[in-house]
C-alpha cells in the first residue's frame, strides 16, 4: 500500500487500518525497521507486555520525558499515550514522533481543556498554575510548571511559600500532594478512569485473604485507597518499593501493565492487582487508551511513519518553557 493509501485509512480511523498476513512476526519486523529507520520505542509501564519487551527504553512518564530530550534517534515511537507522544515532539520539535493510535487520549487531560483553564486563570491572577503532563500540549502552553507523580512534591515545593497555586488536572494526585506539602492548592476537578475504578471493599478483602501482602498505591488513586497504602508513588517508585522491600507479597493499585515490568524485577514476590468496582472475573484494571496501541500498530506507525504528531511552532515554544522548568528542577 502506497503512503498516500495508507494515509486516507489513518484519517478516517486515527491509526492505520491495514490488512495484514496472520502470520506476521511482528517482533522480527520492528526490530528490522527500528535498525532502518534509526528508530527508538519508548514505551510507558501501562503498555502491553508484547510491546514493553521490544521497547529501547520502558518507564514512567518523567523517565520518558527525560530520554525523549536526550534522543538522538531519527524517529521517536512513543508506545503510550496522547499526550506523552506531544510531550516528546515539544522537546523535540525538528524530530519526527509517532504514536500508534491517535485515539490513545488520557480522562484527565480531557478533563482540562483549554479555555476552561484560561478562565480559571482569568478569575486568580494571582496564582501560578501547575499543570500534571497529563495535559495536551495547548494547556501547558498556558501553565507556569509541570510536574509529573514522581516529581511533583518537589516542583510544589520550589515555588514560594507565599504563592498561591492552581493545580490540574488530578484532584486525587493534588489533594495528595497538598498533604505531603501542607500547601493549600486550588484543585481542578479532574481524575484518572482508572485509578478511580478501585473498589475500597474489594480491596480490603483482597487484604484479608493475603494479610501480610503490603499495599501500595499511585497517587492517581482516591484518598480512600491511599489512605490504606504503605507506600504511594509514581509507577518508577511503586516497581523500586517492591524491588527494595523485604516483604514478599504487595497488593498493587494502579494500571495492571506495570506487572510485566515488576514481575520480571521480582520473580519470586507475589504481586496482586488491587480490584477494581467493574471487575469481577480477572481482578485487573487496564487504561483503554493505553490498551489501543498493539504490535500491528506498532510495525504500521513505524512502516509508513504514521500517524505523526504535529504542534505547532507557538504552541511548542510556550510548551516547552513549563516542561523544560519541571526537568531542571527535577534534576536537581
Ligand atoms: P507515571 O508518572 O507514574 O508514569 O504515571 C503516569 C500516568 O498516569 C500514566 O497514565
Ligand atoms: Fe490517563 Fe489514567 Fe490512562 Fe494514565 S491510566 S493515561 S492517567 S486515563
């Protein structure tokens, strides 16, 4: 199929729609075109097991702001979401960066848009606003900081104490902070679908059948789940918690992809996916956007270098400022 052909299936679907032979080794061919094309995958810890393995580099959404800024490949394939592939092409404007799915969006940063935000804005001109990445590219445009779950307790606390802070999208990571800064916050109303699906009772009785399985909770969770966690952390910190702790039994609330990872760093630990209100057959809770992208869509972004992420130059150069300021004082 021709690039334009190609194409035509990608507009009216957001990925490519291409019949391909059920026996194709999907594996051996992106390894093949990542050699050709001087490609590098990155891919986030919520991604399918099939696509973490083939990945140059898998880790939280701060580990791949970091490795998207210092890659020197031709093409970046970012294996994640939306607004992850955005945050790559800001820091990256002259590079070319693919996302399997166009669809593969985020609940929270739809929860944020734009001109709602501005009006917030509009009414506390006083406030500085922090935005979590998980946000499209035009709302950090408008934001002062970003902060990622690794990184905002730190990027909170860089700013003044007498400066007051909007904060967005996630009221559950901002409700978490406030505590773990004491700064009163101006919280936005947004959530994770799927750190908000975990059901309190099943997972006090998931506790009860394995009592000495330590919880452990991304701060993407609501308060109620938090508050029974030993240990809250971005997805990075819940796989170092369970690395680096004696127990041998975790019960663990965020998206089941982080398994794979964690599984393979601890092999002989018994890792429990923490249940979710829906789920009363696999215990398991999976982010649909994340789940879009599979291997066949993997070979086909990477094939016909589609579909590509495109910000424009304004909204890329005031991008940058908010994200490059997380980075600096992240590294720090
Ligand atoms: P991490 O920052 O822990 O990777 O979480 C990001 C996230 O919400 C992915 O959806
Ligand atoms: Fe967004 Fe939640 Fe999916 Fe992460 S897990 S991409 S926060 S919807």
């Amino acid at each position: 199929m021709s690039f334009d052909q190609a194409k035509a299936t990608l507009n009216k679907v957001g990925y490519l729609n291409i019949d391909l032979p059920e026996d194709m080794d999907y594996v051996a061919e992106i390894i093949k075109l990542k050699k050709e094309k001087n490609a590098i995958i990155l891919a986030h810890y919520y991604q399918e097991p099939a696509i973490q393995d083939i990945a140059d580099f898998v880790g939280d959404s701060l580990q791949l702001s970091y490795k998207a800024a210092e890659a020197n490949a031709d093409l970046i394939v970012f294996a994640g979401v939306h607004f992850m592939a955005e945050t790559a092409k800001i820091l990256n404007p002259n590079k070319k960066v693919l996302l399997p799915d166009l669809n593969a969006g985020c609940s929270l940063a739809d929860s944020c848009p734009t001109d709602a935000l501005q009006a917030l804005k509009d009414k506390h001109p006083n406030h500085i606003v922090i935005t979590y990445v998980n946000t499209s590219a035009e709302v950090k445009a408008i934001s002062d900081l970003c902060c990622t779950s690794s990184n905002a307790k730190k990027i909170v606390d860089s700013v003044p104490l007498d400066q007051p802070i909007i904060f967005a999208p996630d009221k559950n990571l901002g409700a978490w902070i406030q505590k773990e800064t004491g700064r009163e916050m101006l919280l936005w109303d947004g959530a994770c679908i799927v750190h908000e699906a975990f059901s309190i009772d099943k997972l006090i009785h998931t506790h009860k059948e394995h009592p000495k399985a330590k919880i452990i909770a991304h701060p993407e969770s609501e308060e109620h789940i938090l508050k029974t966690a030993e240990y809250i952390g971005s997805t990075s910190g819940l796989i170092n918690y369970v690395k680096n702790n004696p127990a041998n039994e975790f019960i663990v609330a965020t998206e089941a992809g982080i398994l794979h990872e964690m599984q393979k760093e601890v092999p002989n630990k018994k890792l429990i996916p923490a249940p979710s209100h829906e789920d009363n057959t696999c215990a398991c809770s999976e982010c649909p956007y994340m789940r879009m992208n599979n291997m066949k869509k993997l070979y086909l972004c990477m094939k016909y270098e589609l579909p590509e992420i495109h910000v424009s130059e304004e909204i890329q150069k005031k991008a940058l400022i908010p994200i490059q300021k997380m980075l600096d004082i992240s590294a720090k």
